[in-house]
C-alpha cells in the first residue's frame, strides 16, 4: 500500500532514468587497468552486445573516453542513431602503482594486499593512486551534469565498475569506504530512476548488475 502511496505521489513529477553500462572484457583479460586505454577484446564487443540485445529506448549516450567504453557507445550510437558524448571524468579511477597489474602480481609478496584495499580503501591506497575523494568529486560532479542536463529523458552512461560503484553508493547514501561491496560484472547494466528534479529528487535503484 505504502508503494502505491508513494507512486501517485509521483505521477506528476519528471521522471529520469539512467542506464549504467560497464565496458567487457579488454584485450589483455583481468588486471587492474584503471586509466590504461586498452581496446575491447572480441569476446568484450560479444558481451556488450549482449547485454543490450535489441534495446535501444535511449535518448542520449554519454561515454567515458577510454576506448573499451567510447568504442562500443559509438558503435551503439551509430547503429541505432542515438547521439553520443564523452566525458574525461567518468574515466576508471587511476590505481597508480597497481595499473597493469593482475592481482596474482599484486599478491604475490603480500597475500592481503587487495583485502585490505577492498574492505578499507580510504586507507589503503595504492602508491600514487588517485584518493578516493578525488574520484568521488569528479564522477560525481559528472552524474550532478548528466541530471541536470537530460533531465526527464533516458539516459546510457557507458563507463567503469568504479565509475558505477560510486554512482550506486551516492544514490544508495552508502558509506564512502563501503564502495567495493558492490559487485560489478564485464558489459553489466544497473539502471537509477530519478524522480523530481532540483533539491526534491528521490533516487532510486531499479536493478543492479544485470542484463536488459
């Protein structure tokens, strides 16, 4: 009854959604690429086309500029003529010292290197990696844009399991150092409804690492 409540509450009010899209699989396989600019293998291109499938109800698609992102939202785009944009701030956060790196290399001489990374990123940085707090204020003020500006339309926003833990974690309120119990999978898609616009917005989660 309370949901029924809520909705005609809403009825009236703009509604945006946003589709989050991670990029597949990269040529070179797993590894924490952060900002390295690798292509999609074949077996990432098969996965992204998956994952959408015959979808296409988008009005806008905005890109990271890597290309294992940017690549296939042109791709999309062309196909299905939607127009596409990139933004630099929706770029994977910069693992520093880690890029390249598989994580059998980065525990090789310390078993619980990545644990500690996981379960306390704000203190456990990686040598030369960007904050946090650095990746937060620029992935955020990106989604604050993107709503701003395609406010009431649907939105694709093709980017990084980083990028859309920190957007989901915004949404949900969650804890900044709680940002990697969110699982994010190759070509995933998590969709956000916003209602309202301005100061008066619920934000919602719709579903999270799925498929359309």
């Amino acid at each position: 009854m309370a949901d029924l409540v809520v909705a005609d509450a809403m009825n009236n009010r703009v509604s945006t959604t946003v589709d989050l899209l991670r990029h597949g699989e990269p040529v070179g396989g797993r590894k924490y690429r952060g900002q390295v600019d690798d292509p999609l293998s074949e077996k990432g291109w098969t996965q992204m086309w998956a994952a959408v499938g015959e979808h296409h109800p988008w009005d806008m698609i905005v890109s990271s500029t890597l290309c294992r992102c940017s690549d296939f939202a042109h791709e999309l785009g062309q196909r299905r003529a939607i127009p596409v944009d990139t933004d630099a701030r929706l770029v994977e956060i910069g693992f520093g010292e880690w890029e390249g790196h598989s994580a059998a290399e980065l525990t090789a001489d310390d078993p619980d290197r990545l644990l500690r990374f996981w379960a306390d990123p704000l203190h456990h940085t990686p040598p030369g990696a960007e904050t946090l707090s650095e990746f937060e204020a620029r992935v955020i003020g990106a989604w604050n844009d993107l709503l701003q500006i395609y406010t009431g339309q649907h939105l694709l926003v093709v980017g990084h399991a980083g990028m859309m833990r920190m957007i989901i974690r915004h949404v949900l309120d969650m804890p900044l150092e709680r940002l990697f119990r969110l699982k994010v999978g190759n070509a995933a898609i998590s969709r956000i409804r916003i209602i309202g616009e301005g100061e008066q917005v619920l934000p919602q989660l719709l579903f999270h690492d799925g498929r359309l």
